[in-house]
C-alpha cells in the first residue's frame, strides 16, 4: 500500500473545506454527507442515511464491513461549520503559510473528521479487521447544540465500548477527557407600555426589569466553582420615547458537574420579576450534561497516552469550558475528546491547523482502533 503522505493529507482535507457547509446551509451540509456516503460505499461499508428535520442537514451511520457481534467502537464527527457560505472566496481562502494551513473549518472539524476516516480507509485497504466494530456517526447540526442529532448520539454510546470524538486539538495538541456542561435559557419580560414624556408613570418598563436581572444572574459567576454565566444577547423595547413593553435575552451557563448543573438550572429557573407588574418568564435548561473525567474515560487515556510514548511523543490531556457531542456520550462510554488536528481560530476568521500535528494524529487514531479491544 502507498504511505499516505502529509501532502495527499492535505489535498483530501483541502477538497472537504471547499465544500462550505455551515449549520444552516442545509444544501452544503447535505453536500458533505453525499461526498462521504460515496466514499464508504466505495470501501464496502454499510452506510445508512438519516434524513434532515427541522431545517438542518442530514447525518450518517456507517459501520465498517467487518461488523462484529456485541459493543463497538464509535467515532464522533461533525461536517457542519459556524462559516456561512461565501466565506472561503471573500474572508478566509485556503492557503498554506509555513506550518499553517488555513480556510473555513478546517480545524473545526473538517480536518479532524477527515483523519478519522482516513484511519478506517487505510485498515481496508490493508484488509485488517479490528477486534471491535467500528460505528461512525457524522452529524450535521453539532454547532448549534445537536438538536437532531442527540437522540441518535446517545443510543448509539449505549452499546459502546469506547467513543472517539474527532473534535481539534487543544493547547498544544491536548486531547480531552472533561468539558464543562452547557445550558441555555431565554428570559423575556412584558411591561406595560407608555409615552415616555407625558405618560412616563404609567408605564412600566421591560427593560429595566431584565436590567436588574443581567446583574442577579452574572453575579452567579463562581470561577472557583468552574461556573460561568453569560448572557449574550439581549433586544427590547419599540422606540426611544416609549417605555418598553417587551424585552428579551439569552442567557449561557457552563458547568463543571451533574449537580452544579442541577443547583444552577433551579436557581435560573426560579427568577421571579422585581416589579409586580412585569411579568417574567423563562424558559430553558441543560443542553449539554458535563462530560466528566470518569474512570473510564481516565484509563483510555493513559491507552492513548502510550500509544504517543512508543511513537516519540508525549499526549497531554486538559479540561475545557466548550461543549462538544463528547458531552452525550461520556456517561455511558469512555470517551476520548480533540482526537482531531492541532491548530488555533476555531470559529473566527484566522482558522488554521498545523500540518506537522496531521502524521502524528492519524497515526494515533490508527492505533487505537487496531488495539482497543
């Protein structure tokens, strides 16, 4: 078999990136799960498509032919983008600077779910099986919190014996074995309307109620604790010389466990309105459940880490604040997080990889589907 080269790497990565595929852009993500529906049927394995709902894109199932009897090993990618359409001809074109190469996604995830299959088509072509089962999910709504997707990530973890999520590289090449959870809740408040000049005290104001709470609920913020609130957006009222009737904000909370999260979702929950004539609501929960540094998960790590000690690297791990599908299967299987390529700019327009980390990672990956067991 032909060694796969650092540069045919790059040119197979280079070809998903020019394929734009931003959550919302349901025609560029369906286009991605075409190209790699094509790509496993023509390895021989059996590909099942999922449709869309709700106006997002496809997923995939693939099993890798050799389809074993009891629990298997599932690798997690994503093929959706946060880079809208346009953005790799007018913001961030594919080029090459040194160690860096650079272009909408690549780093998040394109490249990572690129090695992933990368390592599956090299044991096929050399016609080795693995002791366990390979499942692959690639899903396309990951970067909006997996609505469509979650149900079918979880099942799948239930009969796992060991997930691989090829998110990027953290810090250095980090994998990672814990990431904060994540919650999201929408507060709206309805006041009572009035001209701001004459009738002032009549009115009673939306804004002014949500004002009060955006300081109750960043006051919760305990980075001792590892819990963070942010709200990050807020819109309201009609015009400047009218007291607002209605108001509304977005509030994003992370947490580093199970019962922080719990302690944190009731306390949202209960906000009830400072003035008795606003009325409050709010709507929300967790999103993501805290994906904790489990037993588990502890010992695949140091599998993984020796795996990099016999190749002449050292593989660090971190925690970290983001939440990824990691966070649905971590109860239920050792899971291994930011399998994917190192690199820097996840989501903004300085999105790069670093080509050195390419070798290393599919080679780590290889092995860790040739030796789990």
């Amino acid at each position: 078999m032909t060694a796969l080269t650092t540069e045919m790497m790059l040119n197979e990565i280079r070809s998903w990136v020019e394929i734009e595929s931003q959550t919302a852009d349901v025609d560029g993500v369906n286009v991605m799960m075409d190209t790699l529906s094509g790509l496993y049927r023509d390895m021989g394995a059996e590909v099942e498509r999922i449709q869309g709902r709700d106006g997002r894109g496809d997923h995939l199932s693939i099993r890798t032919p050799w389809k074993l009897q009891g629990k298997y090993i599932l690798i997690l990618s994503h093929l959706d983008t946060v880079h809208p359409r346009g953005t790799l001809a007018n913001d961030l074109p594919i080029r090459i600077d040194g160690d860096r190469a650079y272009g909408p996604g690549i780093y998040d995830m394109k490249s990572g779910a690129y090695l992933g299959y990368a390592a599956i088509r090299s044991l096929i072509q050399e016609g080795i099986e693995t002791d366990l089962g390979i499942r692959i999910l690639y899903t396309g709504d990951e970067e909006v919190g997996s609505p469509t997707s979650r149900d079918m990530i979880v099942e799948a973890a239930k009969d796992a014996a060991y997930v691989l999520v090829t998110e990027p590289a953290r810090n250095g090449g980090k994998i990672v074995t814990a990431r904060k959870g994540v919650g999201r809740f929408q507060v709206t408040a309805q006041g009572r309307p009035a001209h701001s000049g004459s009738k002032h005290d009549e009115g009673r104001s939306a804004i002014k109620e949500l004002a009060r709470h955006i300081l109750d609920l960043e006051a919760m913020t305990d980075y001792e604790r590892g819990v963070t609130i942010n709200v990050g957006q807020i819109e309201g009222g009609t015009a400047e010389n009218v007291v607002p009737q209605n108001a509304w904000m977005s509030v994003d909370l992370r947490v580093p466990t199970v019962s922080a999260g719990e302690e944190m979702v009731e306390k949202i929950l209960s906000l009830k309105a400072y003035d008795p004539d606003v009325e409050l609501k709010v709507t929300g929960g967790m999103n993501r459940p805290p994906f904790e540094p489990l037993p588990g998960t502890m010992k695949l790590y140091e599998h993984a880490k020796s795996i990099a000690k016999d190749a002449g690297w050292e593989l660090k791990h971190t925690f970290t604040g983001g939440g990824s599908d990691g966070n649905f299967t971590a109860p239920y299987a050792p899971t291994l997080d930011g399998l994917g390529a190192d690199g820097e700019g996840a989501h903004t327009l300085n999105e790069h990889i670093y080509i050195s980390s390419l070798q290393p990672r599919f080679h780590l990956m290889r092995q860790l589907l040739l030796t789990l067991n």
